[in-house]
C-alpha cells in the first residue's frame, strides 16, 4: 500500500491547511468573480466610472466579493468571520469614527503645509450649499465602499493569514509594499507617492496589530480620501472628481505638491504619515499593545 503522508505534508501542516495554499485559495475565490465584475466596469464611461456613483458601485461590488471570499474560508478553517477584521462588537462604531478624525486631521494637515509653504491656493468651488450636501454625502458613500472594500482585501484575511505564516510585521511589510507597488499605474505616479501609499499601508497595518480590527483603518482610509476628492478637491490618485467644496490649486515643484497625482505623492506627506503613527501610537493607544486575545 503506497504512503502519501508525504504528498499530504505539502499541503496539511500541523495547524491545518498551510499557509501559503490557503492565501493562493483565498486569492483564487476573490479573483474568479473579479474578472466578469472588471470586463463590465471596463465597458462603461470614464465618466461613470470616476463618478461618486460608479466608484461606490465598483468598490461595493469588491467588498461582497472579499466579503464572500473570506466567509468561505471562515469556514474552511472553522474561524468565526469577525475573526479576520470587521468584528461586530460593541465600540467598532466608536472606533471608527475615531479613525475619521485622525485621517481628516492628517489630510489637513498635509493640505495646509504644502499651502504655507508656497504650494497650494484654496478657495471656495463655485457650487451651491444645496448641491455640496448632496456630493458631501455621496461622496461619504464611495469613500466608505472604497475603504472597506480596501482594506478587507489587503488587511482582512490576507494580513491574519500571512501573519500566521511569517509573523506579523514581514506579513505588514509585504503588503504594505504590494500596496504601494499598485499605485505605480496612477497617471504621474513617482517613487515619493508610491513610498507614501506604502507607508499608508504600513500605518493601517499598525492600527490592525494594536485594535484588533480595520475599524479603525477603516476610518482613517475613508476621511483621507473624502478630505482629498470632496473636501479640498485636490487629485486623488491621479483623478480630480466632480463635485467638490473648496478648490485647491497646486503650484511649483512636484516633490512639494505631487504633481498630477495629487497631495498623497507630496514629499510632505511622508513626515505627516510618521507624526499620524506616532499619534496613534502614544495618544489613542498609548500602552502599544494588542488586545488580549
């Protein structure tokens, strides 16, 4: 009788299905879906797409995608869903509306350094109050879509997983590279904006480690990117969307502005994401450490 312990070793380990199978089944389950879901996207107007509707659409779709994905391999590991990064646990709204304070703070102050130091003119966009409170709020809607959808794809399940696998920190550093390294498509794009989208994702990591969850993440994520599109209207990964409350110009050198990226691709961005983790990590959570399990 033939003996396929061996063969069964490369895939079982002695805490189940190994690490690296169940990232590559997690990816498959996510991708699958995703690909009838992009070629219809791909078919519709710039227009649309880049609109609060259709990005709120798009990213939606994504998140009940990962959503899916991740609840199958809930399963398959006999896990509890909350357990890879959205737990529905009393203080998670809490948590979140603390996390849009600290990214619309960080925006601001981003937005104001490059302005005092020459960079950016603010004004307020020819729009009336009535139609701002419609954008203001659609607005909300696609940021929120995009945060979760984000940050469930790359630090849900793939960051619990990884960590499993390498420990915590080279699993944050890995993603967060793969994070940055998916912003070299922007229009524009330079090494300074991809090493702020690293770092960004470093420091949304970090609020993983010592909160337990992406609520937090979550929060942060959406109020930085609605401070840019809506607030102060302003390049969002290379696009400026419609519908925005105050109009900023940006002038002089890209390594101060960013360019045609926007803001995010500002060198200045890089020391204001430092005094965002140094924040975090001495006034929200100033003890550093995870919860207890």
């Amino acid at each position: 009788m033939t003996d396929h312990g061996g063969v069964r070793g490369v895939f079982v380990g002695p805490r189940g299905l190994r690490t690296g199978w169940r990232l590559a089944l997690f990816v498959a389950l996510v991708t699958v879906p995703s690909v009838p879901v992009t070629v219809f996207f791909s078919q519709q107007s710039p227009r649309f797409l880049f609109s609060p509707m259709g990005i709120f659409a798009g990213k939606a779709v994504t998140f009940v995608i990962v959503l899916a994905a991740t609840w199958a391999m809930a399963r398959v590991e006999h896990r509890d869903l909350g357990a890879f990064g959205l737990p529905l646990v009393p203080g998670s709204g809490r948590r979140m509306l603390r996390g849009l304070a600290w990214g619309g703070g960080a925006v601001m102050l981003l937005i104001g350094g490059i302005a005092l130091t020459g960079g950016a003119r603010v004004s307020v966009a020819p729009i009336a109050a009535s139609e701002a409170a419609v954008y203001a709020g659609l607005w909300a809607g696609a940021m929120v879509a995009t945060a979760f959808a984000e940050e469930y794809l790359t630090r849900g399940y793939a960051l619990v997983t990884l960590s499993d696998g390498i420990g915590f920190w080279p699993a944050a550093v890995l993603l967060s590279a793969a994070f940055g390294l998916i912003h070299v498509w922007n229009p524009g794009e330079t090494w300074v904006g991809i090493t702020g989208a690293a770092l960004f994702g470093l420091l949304l990591c970090y609020t993983v480690r010592v909160t337990g969850s992406l609520w937090l993440a979550v929060g942060i994520h959406t109020a930085w990117n609605w401070g840019e599109t809506f607030l102060f209207g302003v390049p969002n990964s290379g696009i400026v969307a419609e519908g925005h409350l105050l109009t900023t110009s940006l002038h002089g050198p890209a390594w101060l502005t960013g360019g045609s990226v926007g803001p995010e691709a500002s060198l200045l961005g890089l020391p204001v994401l430092v005094l965002l983790f140094v924040g975090i990590r001495f006034v929200a959570w100033p003890d550093g450490r995870p919860p207890a399990s």
